[in-house]
C-alpha cells in the first residue's frame, strides 16, 4: 500500500504540513544560496556559457526527483499519480517561458533566486523582485484582453510517459542519462569558451561529480529492476456510482485531484472540446485500454455523448471507486459552460440554483456575466372576507 505522498494519504493535519512546509522552504533556500544562485553574476553566465553551473544543479534536482519516484513508486511506497500536476496550454505557456527567459537575463535572477538574494543582502534582487510585482499586476489588468490567448492550446494534463508509452523508471533512467551528457557537454563548453576568452574555467569537483554519477546510476537501476516485482491479483468488484453535472463540477473545482476524468467519445472530438481537465482517449487506444492501468487512487468519472448504462471493459478492470455522468457532454455543457439562463419564474429555490450555475460558469470559463439583481416573487394570498360583529 503507498505511504506517500505522506499529507494526501492523512499521514498528518494540515497546520503539520504548513510547518513542514515551511522549514523545506528554508532548506530549499539555504542550497541556493550555498550553490551561488544568490549572485547575479553566476546566474547570468549560464546565458554565456562562461559557468555552467545553473544547469548543473538544476539538472540533479531534475534528475534525482525523477529517478526517487521512480525507484520509490517501482516499490509501491509513493502514489506517483496522486502528484498535483498543472493543465498544459501550450501556446500561453511557450510564450510565457520566452518572456521568462528575457527577465532572467537582463536582471539575472528569476524570483525564487531574486528572493534568495534578497535575504543575502543583495539590493539588486528588490529591483527585480518590484518588477515581478508590476509585472503581476499589469497582467491582471491587461488579463480580459489576454484571456483567449492564455486559454488557448489547452491539453489537459500531459506528462512524458504517457506521451512516450513509457514506463516512469524508464523515463527516469533517460533523464539521468540526459543529466550525465549535460554535465560533461557544460564543462566543455565552459573548457573552449575560456580558451578562447584567455580566461580561467570554473573549477570542478571531478570526485563529487562522479559520486553523483554512481548513485544516480544505481538508483535508475533499482528503479528498472523494480518492473520485475511480481504485481498482485485480486478479485475486483465495480461498484458504479452516478455523478450528477453540478456535483462533477464542484468537484473538480475542490478536489480536482481526486478524480480521474475521462472523456469517451471520438479523440477528434475531445481534443476540439471537453470537459475541463479530463483525459481524451489515445488514437492509438480508442477502446481506453490503459484505463485498467491507472492506479487505484482515486475515482474514475466517465461520460460520452450518450447516457452511459454500462461500462466499457476496461474501466470494469480498474480497482478503484467509478463514477458516470448522469448525463452527457452536451448536458454538461448546457448546465456548466454555457452562459446560464435567467430563471423566468423567479422563486428562491429558482434563484440558488441560478447563481450557483453562474458561479460555476465563471470558475470554469473565466467569463463573467452582468450582475442580475433578481428577487423571488411575492406570492399574493387573497385576503379571506368573513363577517362577524
């Protein structure tokens, strides 16, 4: 059974997690500073080639992360799919990383080490720690115009293994290998460029490096042998749920990471429009085959174009809870992603739901309709007549 990732699996409460939290946030912050990443000057000379060493310490973390979880999940002891990870929007997101790469650049920092150097002392890092604020806010304004361009290329959740095919442990091993190349090509690169500059290149700690190397190899290693681990087999019972659309909404709002959201119909189909943050079936899967393969660690939601009154094979193979739709895309799209319409009779019951509809319009399509002050009828009771003295 997975241990980890600890907080998600209620290992500890909240306020734990905060202060665990906080005291990796202050590790974190001492290894940059310790690694130089707290001066402009070494920062910046990655752009030239002149020291290497951003890459080289960024490309371990990389490498080590991948190759932990790798070997750590191979043993069953992390839920690798339990990792939050964020919504791909290609085109916004190519842009954005240009434009990053532009402020590192000219002030030689980005903000987690402008933060860094700030704490050391350096004032250069609050001039760029004031620019990311302007610049925060100047997009917050300039957002409703941008707004299109910023949800555009929208992909869903996109790792490498399952673009690959791959296993993780193999993806994990190929980022070491990857790691190793690029160390050894930066310090040629740094090697020529000082021959020619007539300058000295940074020094090397050749047996730190080859350490590295060495556990870096062994744990890829261990991570591979781990897909020779007997898996175990047990009775599956599906127990199929009905989600309605409103409750499916709410849900991926508040607990996004606790679904596995699948979209059923054609690829073609999902890939043009679906329902925000679920998975389109593989063109070469359309049958869903690897949905029997996703660990049983949350709830597995379904829907199509049609109500749904049985499974198909594959998600009768999963081992966790299973949800369907109660309902469709199309209905989903009515009740959630379109603009939501005005109640005609207007009581109170007719009006909660309304502004909740819209509510989750907003959350979901970032539009915003014009406030609406609308109030239940009176209910006029005829007044009784009688006589009497």
């Amino acid at each position: 059974m997975e241990m980890m990732p600890l907080y998600l699996n209620g290992a500890f409460e909240y306020p734990t997690a905060i202060a665990l939290a906080t005291l990796i946030g202050f590790g974190f912050g001492f290894v940059l500073e310790r690694a130089g990443f707290g001066r402009a000057t070494i920062l910046s000379a990655q752009f030239y080639g002149a020291n290497m060493r951003v890459l080289k310490v960024m490309f371990t973390a990389i490498a080590t992360a991948a190759v932990g979880l790798g070997l750590l999940g191979g043993v069953g002891l992390v839920d690798l799919s339990m990792l939050s990870i964020p919504e791909t929007f290609l085109w916004p997101q190519l842009v954005g990383g240009l434009l990053f790469g532009v402020g590192f650049v000219v002030s030689g920092y980005c903000p987690g080490t402008s933060i860094v150097a700030a704490t050391s002392g350096n004032v250069d890092a609050l001039y760029t720690l004031g620019g990311i604020v302007i610049g925060s806010v100047a997009f917050g304004f300039a957002y409703p115009a941008l707004e299109s361009f910023y949800l555009s290329g929208d992909m869903g959740v996109v790792t490498f293994d399952q673009l690959l095919g791959v296993s993780w442990v193999w993806l994990a091993a190929g980022v070491a290998i990857m790691a190793f190349g690029a160390f050894l090509g930066a310090e040629k690169v740094e090697s020529w460029l000082a021959g020619r500059s007539k300058t000295e290149a940074p020094d090397h700690d050749m047996p730190l490096r080859n350490r590295a190397f060495v556990g870096l190899g062994v744990a890829a290693l261990l991570g591979i042998a781990t897909l020779g681990l007997p898996q175990k087999t047990e009775e599956i019972t599906v127990d199929v749920d009905l989600i309605s659309n409103m409750d499916l909404a709410e849900s991926l709002i508040l607990a996004h990471n606790d679904l596995y959201l699948i979209d059923l119909r054609n690829p073609s189909e999902c890939a043009s429009k679906r329902i925000p943050g679920a998975m389109c079936l593989p063109g070469d899967d359309v049958e869903g085959r690897f949905i029997e393969t996703l660990p049983p660690t949350r709830t597995l939601v379904l829907y199509s174009n049609e109500v749904m009154t049985e499974l198909p094979n594959p998600a009768k193979g999963y081992k966790g809870p299973v949800a369907v739709l109660d309902g469709t895309f199309n209905s989903f799209q009515s009740d959630v992603l379109d603009v939501p319409k005005l109640p005609t009779d207007p009581t109170v019951e007719n009006l909660e739901e309304y502004r909740l509809k819209n509510a989750l319009h907003q959350q979901f399509t970032g539009q915003k309709t014009a406030p609406v002050d609308l109030k239940p009828k009176a209910t006029s009771r005829a007044v009784k007549k009688g006589g009497g003295c």
